[in-house]
C-alpha cells in the first residue's frame, strides 16, 4: 500500500471537536442505514445457500383455524407413515440409516409443523387461531407422547444397537443417547407399566400447556392518578396506552416493563404494593391446582421410572448429574451470599428511613426494586432512566448486529417480511461473512400487543439437520416485550434492555450457528443446565466501554457517546447490589428443587405456602395472599432446572475472562470465531464439558464467578 502524508492543516482540521462529532454522527448513520437498508428478496440467499448444499426456509404460517387444523394432521399422518418405515424393517438388516436418522429425520420434519403452530399460539392477534393453535399444540403432543411410546419402533433400534456397531462422533452419540432416552422412557419396564406412563406423561403435557396458557391470558389493568404515578418518568405516562384520562393512567400488571418500570420509580409505597399484588395474583386461582397437579404427576412418573424423583430424573442427561449436586450449588452461594445480602438490604432500609420517616422500615417485595434504584441513583449516579436515551430500540439493534457480525465473522441483512405473522415483524438473514454462505433465518417480533406471549424468548421454527444430499439451514424468531415508540419518541431501551436484547440474539445465534448433522443436537438442543451459556456470556460484552462505543449515543445529539465513568459506575452499582440479584434468583431455584425433589409419599405440598415460606427465607417476605410460582413460568420446561441461570453464569464468567485477555478485546476476531467454532456450532453434537474445555484449554474455574459477585 501507498504511504501517503497528509497536510498537516488537514489532519489538524479533522482532529477539530467539531469534525470528529461530525464523523462520528457519519459513522452512526452508516451503520444503521447499512442494516436498516431496503430488504432483499429471501430468493438471493436461498439461490446462494444453494451453492453451499444447503437449504433455506421461511414458513408459511397458517391463516385460519381449519388450515391450523389441517397441517397438524398431515404432520401426525406423516409421522405414521415414517414411523411405520422404521418398524417394518427386517430385525436382521436394520440400519443406521434407516433406524436412527430417519428417526431424527422424522423427529425434525414433525418439529417444523409443532413450532410453526406454537409461533401462531404465541403471537397472532386473533383469538380464534390462538386458540386453535393452543388445542392443536396439545393433539400434537399428545401423538409424540403416544409415538415415543411405539414398541415396535423401538424393536427396530434396538436391533441396530444390539449388533454392536462401529459407530464414531455424532453417529455413536445419537444411538447412545436415543437408546438412553428409550430408557428414560421406560422400556426396561413390563408393557403395562409403559402403558401407564404413556398416560401419565400426555395428561402432563395438556396441564403444562394449559398452564402456559393461562399466563399468556391473564390480564389485570390498575387505574392510577399522576399523583399515585409520582417519580414514574414522564416518557412512561405519556405512552398513547397508558394516559387513558385526564387524569388516569392505566398500568398493565401483566406486561413487564409496565410492571418493572413503576416498580423501580414509583415513589409512594402504596402503589408498588398494589400492581405487586395485582401481577402476583395473575392466574393464581386457575394456576394453583395446576402445578400441584405437574408436581404430582411428575413425582408418580419419576417414581415408576425407578428414579429418587423428578430432579434425579431430568439431571441424570446434565450438566449437574443429580439433585444432591444442585442443592449444594444452590445452598453454599446462597451461605457465602448472606452477609453481602444483610449489607444491601440495610442500605436500602435506611434509604427507606430518610425517604418515610419510619424508624427501622422493613424492605418488602415491592420495595427492593424501587430502592435498588434509587440506591444507584444516589451512591453511583445511576439513573436508569435517564440512560435511555443512549440506546434507542433502532439504533441499538443495529449496534448489536455490528458488534457480533465483528465477533463472529457474520453479515446480517433484512429480508422481505411481508409474509410473517404480524406486520411489526422483521426478518433477518445471518451469513458468513468471509464465504457469503446463509446460516440462517431470525424473525424479530419485538414489542407487546394484546395477546401476545409476554415475556422475551427465542422460539424454534426449523432445526438445522445434515440430509443426505443437503443441510437444513435453521430459521428461528425472537419474541420479546421492548418498550414502543411513543409520538415522537422513539423506542427507547433501558441498560437492562439491551443486556435482555444481547441475551436473547444471542440464543438465536446459537441456533444458527449450528454444524451438528442431527436436529437432536441443533443448536440449542444441549442439556438445560448448558443453554444459556452462550447466549448469557454475550451480556458480558456490555460492560466493555469499547463495544458500547460502536453504537451507544444519545439519539438527541448522536456526538454524545455513552460516558465511561457512568459504565464504570453500572457495573460498580450491580456489584454493589449483586446479592440481592443473586438472592432472589436462588430462591426461585429452590422452590423449583423443592417441588421436584425427593419427599415421602404421605407429605403433602402446599405451592403457595412452599413458595412463599422459601422466598421469605431465601430472599424477602411475601403476603400470604399473593402467588408468585403461579405467574412463574419456567415451572413449565424449566421445571428442575430453573437452577441452569446461575450454573451457566458461573461457566460465563470463565469464558469472558479469555476476551479479557484477547488483544483487542470483546471486539477481538480471533477469539471471536474460537467462540463461535468451540461453543457455538457443536450444539450437543458432543458432551459440552469437552466444547468448554476446547475454547478455555482446561476446565471452569469458579474465581471469575466469585470474585464478579464479591464473595470470596
């Protein structure tokens, strides 16, 4: 390259305040008009995945009740048809292919129907395909239940498996682990025990699914003054949704950044209490009998399965193994956590203090967010609220498509959405950006409307799986609840936001960034206690002064750049308030062990009396008239396993040591694609302890973890 030495009057114009404001304004408006550029047609990637072998798909989702109808069935007639294709082989000729990858094969095909309906379930606006789409879900559960359950398909792999075969990598790995889940199943046991699990495990699947449902519906609207709003921002009362009235504003107890963001700002103590009721008591009459039913008839199926309990039973394919190992995890952080917990709950009681005048005020539930907040406002200058208007929505999403195309060597681009779900819905297509090849599809369904699954998720649409002459490349969809725009402002993020918005990208590029050949170790098919590793790491990325620079400015005056003592100050401040964070996660993690561990066969279990009795032990008191576990969600897919969170930010805080070290740090390429390759792209195509130990170059170390939450 030519070296050329510029006039020194120019390189003095260019370093001038003002000209650097001008080309970083420059460099912000090209970054986001680079991604928020006209969408392509999904016909040039799919052409271009062609020249990878590859396929790319986007679904077409159905548009009335009876076409919802329709694809169920086909898809439980097909799976018939295949199922019967395995079963009817010759015992002595059966193999591999025609045994466990058409199984697979035949698992993933009847996934891209079952996920399609579960995004209409989700997120359509009209109440009668919700609910078609809720009673399909569970006639399609219901058949995989009765499928799993299908001897004769069993006879045949077992018939593979019994002629030893000399299997290596992912081939050996999926006849291990479908046998050992035929076990699980338990086909050890006599027909008529089988017989009665099969049962057991359908009427479970209905009453997860109504639960679900139920939490989804449950509505609850609070009325409140300006004056009973006081210290809520006014960005927040003016939203077209909540100023109802002269003066009234409606407070939706079941959206979460409603409830979080009149929760940590309402200055008077009687309206926190009552939305923390109204949203504590959402569902609780329905969903009560529910989860005792769930406890129940887990425990009966762990128990005729030969397991301890229902723990034992869902760990024995994790990370953690058994439950006496989560217990121990659980209770020794919550030991070490005590005196920094006692420190921060004091600092806020005597904000309390000077705030009311009461002497010795107790920190309720409702309190320690609003006092969590102010605690930072006040020793940290931390104004959570005043912050947003660094990170608005558009902007931000685009600073975070730069910041992991940089890390993983990626392109993102839109693609034409027309045909998605609803009209706010984006597509994004993830390409590698070295070899142009298509890594997959992401919907963005970003901001709440009534209806809509209400907290923040990446849901699966297609798996990535190895065909014979082709790979599936996988399609995913975020579906999240970001504050709106509201009149001329836009959608503005809080730092909590954009840590959620990280975390959930991050889940979808762990699904798309596959290379596993079978859809039963795609992606985020890994053990429970491993999932949110790699998209939990990502939130790491935010604390780098470095990355938040790539895109992190005031909208009003973009030369304004997010200030480096405020970042030093949030992480200062979430340290200083961590064991609170930590203690209220490890609650929720020991009601669930409670629920589904071991207990004798004449105790009974009270879910609300447990719940509360655990989170006033573990984290604060709660009224007994409120019912936090029946507005819990993860009781329904997280069940014994809700513990994974903190487990994985252990083995986070490990791995975000190595970008630490990197030369250009959480920015550095090099470490960038190792993440990519090592934790990324396996998926559970081999046991993830060996893909942490390939990207570490030896085993976790618990320090980082330690010394992040101050305890040593």
């Amino acid at each position: 390259m030519t070296h050329i030495d510029f006039p020194y009057d120019f390189i003095k114009l260019l370093t001038h305040p003002l000209a650097i404001a001008l080309l970083m304004m420059l460099c912000v408006c090209i970054l986001t008009e680079s991604v928020q550029a006209a969408p392509k047609n999904l016909k040039s990637f799919q052409d271009k995945a062609k020249e990878f072998h590859s396929i790319l798909t986007a679904p077409a989702f159905e548009k009335t009740p009876e076409a919802i109808q329709a694809a169920a069935q086909t898809a439980i007639d097909e799976a018939k048809q295949a199922g019967d294709g395995i079963a009817n082989q010759n015992l002595d000729q059966v193999t591999f292919a025609g045994a466990f990858q058409a199984l697979d094969a035949l698992y993933h095909k009847y996934g891209v129907t079952a996920n399609r309906i579960s995004i209409i379930k989700n997120t359509s606006t009209d109440e009668k395909l919700r609910d078609t789409a809720t009673e399909e879900i569970i006639k399609l559960q219901d058949f995989m239940v009765e499928f799993s359950y299908r001897e004769d398909i069993y006879r045949a792999l077992k018939a593979f498996d019994d002629s030893h075969p000399q299997l290596e990598g992912e081939d050996a790995k999926l006849v291990k682990d479908v046998m050992l889940e035929y076990k699980r199943l338990g086909f050890d046991l006599p027909s008529e025990k089988r017989k009665e699990l099969e049962t057991l495990k359908k009427e479970l699947s209905k009453t997860e699914i109504d639960f679900r449902t139920n939490i989804t519906k449950a509505t609850q609207a609070l009325k409140f003054t300006k004056e009973e709003l006081e210290g809520v921002p006014e960005s927040f009362l003016n939203q077209e949704s909540v100023k109802t009235g002269d003066d009234e504003y409606t407070v939706m107890a079941n959206i979460t950044w409603h409830y979080q963001t009149v929760m940590e700002n309402a200055k008077k103590e009687a309206t926190r209490k009552t939305l923390f009721h109204a949203r504590f008591t959402l569902a609780k009459e329905i969903n009560v009998p529910l989860i005792a039913k769930m406890i129940e008839l887990r425990a009966v199926i762990a128990e005729k399965l030969g397991y301890r309990s229902w723990a034992d039973y869902r760990m024995e394919d994790r990370m953690a193994k058994n439950e006496k190992t989560v217990r121990g995890f659980l209770t020794d952080i919550i030991a070490s956590l005590q005196p920094k917990f006692e420190a921060e709950l004091q600092a806020f009681a005597e904000m309390k203090a000077r705030e009311t005048g009461e002497e010795n005020p107790a920190i309720s539930k409702w309190d320690w967010r609003y006092y969590r907040n102010r605690y930072m406002k006040e020793k940290y200058e931390v104004d959570t609220e005043a912050l947003k208007v660094y990170f608005p929505f558009e902007k931000t999403r685009a600073g975070m498509f730069h910041v992991y195309e940089t890390i993983f060597g990626l392109k993102i681009e839109p693609v034409d959405s027309s045909d998605a779900w609803h009209e706010d819905v984006t597509l994004h297509a993830i390409s590698d950006a070295k070899t142009g090849e298509p890594l997959g599809l992401i919907y963005l369904d970003m901001f709440p409307r009534p209806g809509k699954f209400n907290h923040f998720a990446m849901f699966d649409l297609i798996q990535g799986k190895q065909f014979d002459y082709h790979y599936q490349r996988p399609t995913a969809a975020l579906i999240c609840n970001f504050p709106p725009a509201s009149g001329e402002t836009p959608s503005l993020l809080t730092y909590d936001n954009v840590e959620t918005l990280f975390h959930e990208f991050g889940h979808g590029l762990h699904e798309l960034m596959t290379r596993a050949k079978y859809a039963q170790f795609s992606g985020t098919s890994v053990p429970r206690d491993f999932v949110e590793v790699p998209s939990q790491v990502l939130e790491y990325w935010l604390e780098s002064k470095q990355v938040l620079d790539t895109f992190a400015a005031d909208y009003r005056d973009p030369s304004k750049k997010f200030p480096a003592e405020i970042l030093d100050r949030i992480v200062e401040s979430n340290k200083a308030t961590i064991g609170t964070f930590y203690r209220r996660q490890f609650a929720f993690g020991m009601i669930d062990m409670a629920f589904h561990a071991h207990r004798e066969k004449e105790q009974t279990l009270d879910v609300i009396q447990t719940s509360n009795k655990i989170l006033g032990e573990v984290f604060l008191p709660v009224p007994d008239d409120t019912s936090f576990v029946t507005y819990f969600g993860h009781l329904a897919g997280y069940d014994a396993g809700y513990y994974g969170y903190a487990w994985a930010d252990v083995i986070c805080a490990d791995l975000a040591t190595m970008f630490e070290k990197a030369p250009q740090g959480f920015l550095d390429p090099q470490m960038g694609m190792k993440l990519r390759r090592e934790i990324f792209e396996p998926g559970d195509s081999r046991d993830v302890n060996e893909s942490i130990q390939a990207f570490l170059g030896r085993e976790v170390s618990k320090e980082p973890f330690l010394e992040k939450i101050g305890v040593k």
